[in-house]
C-alpha cells in the first residue's frame, strides 16, 4: 500500500474523530477507487443494460460494477437517469421516513443538480423546487440537468442567498448543501487534498454560518432544514448545529437508521434538546464523505403565504389570460392542471397550483429557467422547444421515430444522417421511447434541432 500523503493537521483531526485503529481503515480507504453510482428517474423507464447492485438508503440508487461512457449512453441525455455520489442519495431516505409534506423546496446552493433533481422526484406534481445557484456559469448546468430530468416542476434562480430575504417563513423545506473545504472528496479528488489548511476550513466555517444565517430564516412553520457538508471536521458540521439552534427556534429531528448502512451518527447537545447529525466514512460506506443534519422548525414560527397578485406586472414575463390558457389545453390535450406564460414570445406552463408562489418568486428573484417551455406559435402551427421534447408533457400532435443506438449518437452529436419512412413536419426522436429531441423533415432534407451546445463532441 503506497504511502498516502495527508496535510499532518487533517491526520491529527481525524485522529482525534477516529481513534488509531480505525484512522488506518479511513486512510487505506481514501487511496482506493471510488465506487461509480447512478439514481434513476422514475418516471422515464429504460432498460439498463449495466450489473448494478443497490444502494441501501435509495431506492432509485445503484453502485456499478465498473464505469461505462456515459457521454455514448443516449439514456443519459435524456434525462432517464443522473450521475450522482451514493452518500448524497441519504436524503431520498430523509424525505420518504419523515414523509416531509410536499410542496413548495428550496435547493439553495444547487449546481449541478444531483439533489435538485432527487427533490423533483420527490415533489413530482405535488411541488415545486426553487434550485438556486449563484454563479452563473454553473446556473445554466443546473438548468440543464433539470431541463433533462423532465418533471417541469422546478423554477431555477441565480441569486445570492441575501436576495431572498424577502421570502423568510416561505418554503416547506429548504437544503443547503454548503460549500465546504471537502475533506470527504480527498478520494476522488487528490488535489483536495493539497489545498485543504486549517485556515481553509475557518474560512468555511465562516462562509457557512453566513449562508445559514439567510437560509434559517426561509423555512416556514413545521417546516425542514437540511444541512449538508462533504466534510467531516466539526467546525463545518456539529458547530453548525450548535450555531443554527442558538440563531433561531429548531427542533430536533432524528432519522431511522439500519445498522448494517455504516452511517455515523454524532449527537449534539444544546439548550433546545439533542441534535444529531449524519457522518459517512469512506472506510464504512462504499460513498464518499459526507455530513448531514435536519432540523425542524417550530408549528409557532410564523409562515408567509403567497397571496393574491391582483394585476401580475413583470418586465419580461407575460401572464396568458385564463380563455387563452383553456384553449392552449383544449389544443395540445393537456390535463388542465398548467397556468401559462410568455417569455420572449415562447410559451411556459407551471403547475397551476403553485402558480401564486411562481409569481411572488419572480418578483424577488433573477429565474433562469421555470416549468416547461413549449415553444413559439406561427398562426396555428407550433414551433416545439427542446425542453417540452424532454418534458414528460404530452407531444401527441407529433409523430415519433424510435432511433437505433447508432443513429441516436449521430443525433446527439448533431449530424446529419438517413431516415427512411419519416412522416413530414416535426418529428420527435425516440431511443428506448426516451425522447431525445425534434427533426423536421422538409421533404427534400431533415433538420436537426437538437441544441447546439448540448451536442456530443466525442
């Protein structure tokens, strides 16, 4: 076993959490691959070809056995599966054992997805997820994944956590996976691991206690707070939970464990009862590090409704009046449950329920993204956008083609390419009868409209 070279203060802390006997498993552990997972979308089966074993706290989780390319995997692309570390997946369990009531999440630090796409599986046509992120480059990644995902139940923001200020007592549940110094990523990524400092994890530490002291605010009356760290230090863990129940009026909420799962549970005690917090270890679990803490708001603390907006004014979305909106149902043979929008001459729909919050939120916050766009309208013909294509809407004025594995790739990568017996006008491209986006075939030739910048370049 080749010497693994840790910064002499991170083996002193872990020593400290582990004791010497299991600090040695915890740093073999560390030097070995990591195990490759993937949760499945529910609502767009496929066959999955790959040996896979399950990953005990997700139902939807599964480790496998080695690494395929996944950028030739067309299921990938549309959206039928996502990428993402097992550890991370303990929240499916959280929300199912708590049965946390569904309806209106916020992801608050949510690049590139993995959880907000987890939480939109979870709302299904009962929510709607906020994923915000704050850089903007990694705003439109999220906005991707979910695009692909398909549910059209998610609104995505770019925003700081201080502009939500507004929204305090808002949402049902809020998630904070909070940028950390990544202790628990030394196995995946080595380079962690040369830029990890104590004065690295103060900095954290600080950085936290910021975005925390916003996100404590937003969670309305019985509702959730989940905190989480791909970290194992107690500065970025444990004193997070002693400085969130200090800050505000949390309860303590306790998840059911198996004890064959691994998973660490620390306690912390403080002036409201015992919290408790979630640790996995390399050396315990087949994931990587990982923290996790859920907190519950008080039924006293006082919760913002949405209300009525008597006259919806924004400065580039457009409210489609209610005989416009019936008629869009009637004509694409929608169930009736969607309140639409205009942006930019495109059509949007969200789920009518929620469709007060939608508009309360797109006063306050900069929307990168919300629900399903459908695409523009020429007199009586539609012009359909890539996203209704991935979206689990009905399509079922356009015919479909199913593609070949070959064929699927040459379309992904946005080429050209023969299809025999292809009705004419928009048709919507299959593969597995996952849907992968539109051709329009003109008789003469057959355009691609699959996305330019999403497009295969392997």
């Amino acid at each position: 076993m080749p010497d693994i070279q840790l910064p002499p203060a991170f083996e002193s802390q872990m020593l400290k959490l582990l004791g010497d006997a299991e600090f040695e498993q915890f740093k073999n552990a560390i030097d070995q691959p990591s195990r490759t997972s993937i949760r499945l979308n529910p609502a767009k089966p496929f066959s999955l070809a790959w040996s896979k074993t399950p990953i005990p706290w997700s139902k939807e989780g599964y480790f496998l056995e080695e690494r395929p390319s996944f950028t030739l995997d067309p299921a990938i692309h549309a959206g039928a599966y996502y990428v993402q570390e097992a550890s991370s997946m303990f929240i499916e369990h959280i929300l199912n054992s708590l049965e946390v009531p569904k309806g209106l999440f916020l992801d608050l630090s949510a690049a590139p997805g993995g959880k907000s796409t987890l939480l939109s599986s979870y709302l299904g046509t009962d929510g709607l997820l906020v994923a915000n992120e704050v850089i903007q480059a990694r705003a439109q990644i999220l906005k991707e994944n979910l695009i692909k995902w398909g549910l059209g139940n998610a609104v995505v923001t770019n925003n700081d956590p201080d502009h939500f200020e507004p929204l305090e007592g808002f949402f049902d549940l809020v998630l904070v996976d909070a940028p950390c110094s990544g202790e628990g990523m030394f196995r995946k990524d080595p380079q962690a691991r040369e830029e990890w400092s104590p004065d690295n994890v103060q900095l954290c530490s600080a950085r936290q206690k910021r975005i925390m002291d916003k996100a404590g605010t937003l969670v309305k009356g019985g509702g959730y707070l989940i905190y989480s760290t791909c970290t194992f230090n107690e500065a970025e863990n444990e004193d997070m939970i002693r400085f969130l129940t200090e800050e505000f009026a949390f309860e303590p909420v306790r998840i059911q464990l198996e004890g064959d799962w691994n998973i660490v549970e620390s306690s912390v005690e403080t002036d409201d009862g015992m919290f408790y917090g979630y640790r996995f270890f390399p050396h315990r679990v087949q994931g990587e590090g990982f923290f996790i803490t859920v907190l519950k708001r008080p039924d006293s603390v006082s919760s913002q409704e949405p209300g009525k907006i008597k006259d919806f004014k924004h400065p580039v979305l457009k409210g489609v009046s209610e005989k416009e909106s019936e008629q869009l149902d009637q004509e694409l043979v929608f169930d009736g449950t969607g309140k639409y929008y205009t942006l930019n001459d495109s059509y949007f729909r969200i789920q009518r329920a929620f469709f007060r919050h939608f508009e309360k939120l797109s006063q306050v916050l900069s929307l990168r993204y919300f629900g399903v766009e459908l695409g523009k309208k020429q007199k009586q013909d539609w012009i359909p956008s890539h996203e209704w294509a991935l979206s689990l809407l009905p399509k079922n004025q356009f015919p479909s083609h199913e593609l070949s594995l070959e064929q699927a790739l040459e379309f992904l990568r946005k080429n050209d390419f023969e299809l025999e017996n292809l009705p004419t006008g928009w048709v919507l491209m299959t593969y597995q009868n996952l849907p992968l986006g539109w051709v329009k075939n003109l008789g003469n030739r057959v355009n691609n409209y699959y996305p330019k910048e999403w497009r295969i370049r392997m």
